[in-house]
C-alpha cells in the first residue's frame, strides 16, 4: 500500500466548517450532492502534527498546530492522501517557520486555512488539495474583488462628474443672455 510505505506521508485533513449543524448540512448538498465544495476548514498533516492558519494577531502568526484530525473549532469530515513529501521533521519545521513571515494576515476569502494548505502542501512538494475545498472562498474572493471593483468604478464616475459639477452648475446659473431673451418677448 502506497500510503504505508511513504517515508513521510501528507494528508489534507478536511473539517466542517465550525459546529452548527446547518454548515454539515449545507456541505452535504454542495460537496455531497453536487460536487461543488462547500464551507470547509483544512489542515496539513505531515510527520504526526496538523498545521493550519487562522487569524492572526499583530505578535502571533495565525498558523498553528494541533493533533491530526482534531481540530477543535470544526467537525473533521475526511483526509485526503496528498503524496510523499520524504522530509524530516526538522525539514517540515523549517519550511513552516518560513511560511510564518508570509502567512500574518487573514482573510477569509483571499488568505484562509484553505489557502494555506495549498501552500504548505506545495512547500511540500506533495498533490495541490483539491479545488472542492476552496472553491466556496474561491467564489467569494472573486465576487469580492468585482464587488470592489464596480465600488472603484462607480467612484470614478462620480469624481469625474463633481469635477464637471461646478462647471455645469456655473454655467446653469448664468442666465443673463436667457433673461435678456424673455424680457423682449
């Protein structure tokens, strides 16, 4: 068997997100039943420790470590054998002690626990997780950049047209030749 004869093996340890039974139930139908993800949390299990990221604060890196597949904040669901990475232990503490300059910043949509397994895993040199698993933040990061984006947009045309504002209602307001126009009806 490929996985018990990995030196080092790595698993995506996928959870529901959080407890609410609605989130489990939400996940059955959109992982489940239509194969589109859902709302999930992740980990990387390599060398008997899981590391994840969460939020962070201004002296603490949001990556932490916890025992595989106990994650207490969410509801394991399944693990996904991503490969053999063949590292030591002090190999995966270096590559994840590289990561915590970079990885300071949550954000629920552009740089989650999704996100950073796909980094960690690539670090790695295992399987990129599946797509499943992020597709949900993928979708609302990419909503909430057109969200910006139209927002910059809509910005832009109201400060071209304040600019023209003045001008126009100036020229509105000068109505000296209209008047003199009317007066010798």
């Amino acid at each position: 068997d490929i996985i018990r004869s990995a030196e080092a093996p790595v698993f995506l340890n996928v959870y529901e997100l959080g407890r609410a039974p609605l989130v489990q139930r939400l996940n059955m139908l959109t992982k489940s039943a239509l194969n589109v993800g859902g709302l999930f949390h992740a980990g990387i299990e390599v060398r008997g420790k899981e590391w994840s990221f969460g939020s962070a604060t201004p002296t603490r890196s949001g990556i932490f470590c916890c025992r595989p597949c106990f994650c207490s904040s969410h509801t394991y669901r399944e693990s996904i054998f991503l490969g053999d990475c063949g590292k030591r232990g002090t190999d995966v503490r270096e590559i994840v002690q590289e990561l915590r300059l970079t990885w300071t910043d949550y954000d629920r949509f552009h740089k989650n626990c999704c996100h950073f397994s796909v980094a960690l895993a690539g670090q790695l040199g295992v399987t990129t997780p599946p797509a499943w698993v992020h597709h949900f933040a993928d979708a609302g990061a990419n909503l909430d950049l057109n969200v910006k984006a139209a927002l910059q947009a809509m910005h832009s045309v109201e400060e071209f047209f304040v600019g023209r504002s003045d001008s126009l209602l100036d020229n509105s307001l000068d109505c000296s030749s209209e008047t003199q126009a009317v007066s010798h009806m």
